[in-house]
C-alpha cells in the first residue's frame, strides 16, 4: 500500500514539474498552434492582430472586418516596435506590416502571407507643390543613377527593394534654379523615427539612422542645404505637412489614391507590400 502511494506521489510531483517547465517556456504550446495555424488573413478568425495605427495596414484590417466574413480583434499601438514588443510576449498572435519592416524582425518573426497588391512607396510633399517635387524626382532619378540607391538598399534589406522601380540610363538634370523650401537655406523632412529599417535611433538613443535617414542627408547634398529631420507620430505627420511645418515627408509613405488626392506623391522610390506575421 505505502509503495503504490509513493509512486502515485511521484507521478503527481513529475506532472506537475511538467506543467511548470511548459509554462516558464518562450513560447506555450498554444501559443505555437495558433501562430502554426495562421496561414493568411482568412484564418484570422478568433484571433488578436496588431497593427500601427492610421497605417494602410490598419486600413486593410478594417475593410477585411467590414465585410463580416470573420471577426478578429485588432490591437491598434502608435509605433510599430510596440506592435513587435507585444508578439514577443505573446500576447498577439500576428502583425500585419510593410515587408519593408519584416525584413528587419526576420530573429523574432516570419513572414506568412504576402500581399499580391504592391504598395511602392513615395516621398510625400504638399499639394500644389510642383517645382519641389520635380527636384525631389530628380534626385531620386540621380541617387539611382550615381548607384546610391543600391548602396542602401543592400545596407538596409536582405532583399532589393528597388528592383523593378526605376531605369535610369542617363545622368539627371538637376535644376536648382526654383529651389524653395519653408526654411531658407534648409531642407526640412517629416519623419516618424521609430519604423526600423527605415527611419529610427541608434544605440545611444539619439543619433537617426536608416534607409530614409541617410537618403534625406542624400538630398540635402545634392541641394546644398543643411538637413533638419523633425521627427512626428505617424498619425500626425500629414496633418503636420499640410501646416506647413516642414518640406515632405520622407517616412515610407505607401503610395495610395487617396493620398495621391490631396498631396503631391513622387514615383516609386521603394517597393513595398503588406504581409501578415507570425512568431518564429
């Protein structure tokens, strides 16, 4: 009798030692079937997603919510890191982002689904502003020219993000002549630094780098202008444009109608398109 409750007293303190270790682990078992099982937006159903907020991504999540086919929790956060922060400790089970940024989460996140509608990305400007912008696509033009553009692209992504978005074969025309921006002498660029790789702070919290950062130092080169990066929460950042209170924004604004409807949008500078996450 005391040798068969011995070995139940064991069997209890072993699954219970089971049940401790499954639990103090990275990631629970239910945490690795719900990512498993997330092969698109259509297998959502029951599930929390985040998102950065007033993003076309967040546009895409509302339109797929408002058509009733399945229902998911969406978890809206102002920065993108926070979005990431919240997959790591599991409490969401998927991202949905610019491959532009997966790109940069490639230890923490894989990339499930990917939208078959490109969204390239422009530099964004004040509507009516058509001397700027014309500059602005020349510079564009001369950094893919000058290889510049590749440079980055190869610093900054494990894949080109410009192939296919633009065929430079002569050197640009850089016409300076009806040069004006906000700030005499300065070139004043919108961005939300916080949206790695493409704008964000170093190590030592201060400096900005990034794809973005180092094509504006790029342009202010090219113009001849001091660089002054005004760094604004993303849902703000065109509402501060139309105040006027800087140049463009440079902060990997995807390309959309709409916004082609009240501002003044260069080509393509990036490709760019949505895809769905989940943990590694």
């Amino acid at each position: 009798m005391m040798k068969k409750a011995l070995c139940i007293l064991f069997a209890a303190l072993f699954a219970t030692l089971a049940l401790t270790a499954c639990d103090n682990g990275v990631e629970t078992k239910e945490t690795t079937t719900a990512a498993a099982a997330i092969a698109s937006p259509q297998d959502l159903a029951g599930k929390k997603v985040a998102v950065q907020t007033a993003t076309t991504a967040d546009e895409y999540l509302n339109d797929l919510l408002d058509k009733g086919e399945i229902n998911f929790e969406v978890l809206r956060y102002e920065k993108i890191t926070q979005c990431y922060d919240e997959l790591k400790l599991g409490r969401v089970d998927a991202i949905l982002v610019d491959e532009v940024v997966a790109a940069n989460y490639t230890d923490v996140s894989k990339i499930v689904w990917k939208n078959t509608e490109g969204e390239p990305m422009g530099i964004c400007l004040q509507k009516g502003n058509d001397d700027l912008t014309a500059i602005v696509e020349a510079m564009v033009d001369t950094c893919y020219f000058d290889g510049t553009m590749t440079a980055l692209a190869n610093k900054y992504f494990p894949y080109d993000v410009t192939e296919g978005v633009r065929t430079v074969t002569e050197k640009p025309v850089l016409d300076l002549t009806k040069l004006k921006t906000i700030t005499p002498g300065k070139l004043t660029v919108g961005m939300e630094i916080g949206y790695p790789p493409m704008e964000y702070l170093a190590e030592d919290g201060v400096t900005e780098i990034g794809f973005d950062v180092e094509l504006a130092k790029k342009f202010a080169e090219l113009t001849g202008l001091e660089l002054v990066l005004k760094n604004t929460a993303w849902d703000g950042i065109f509402a501060a444009l139309e105040k006027g209170e800087f140049d463009m924004i440079m902060s990997a604004v995807s390309i959309t109608p709409e916004r082609q409807g009240k501002y003044n949008l260069t080509e393509p500078y990036i490709s760019n398109r949505l895809v769905l996450v989940v943990p590694n």
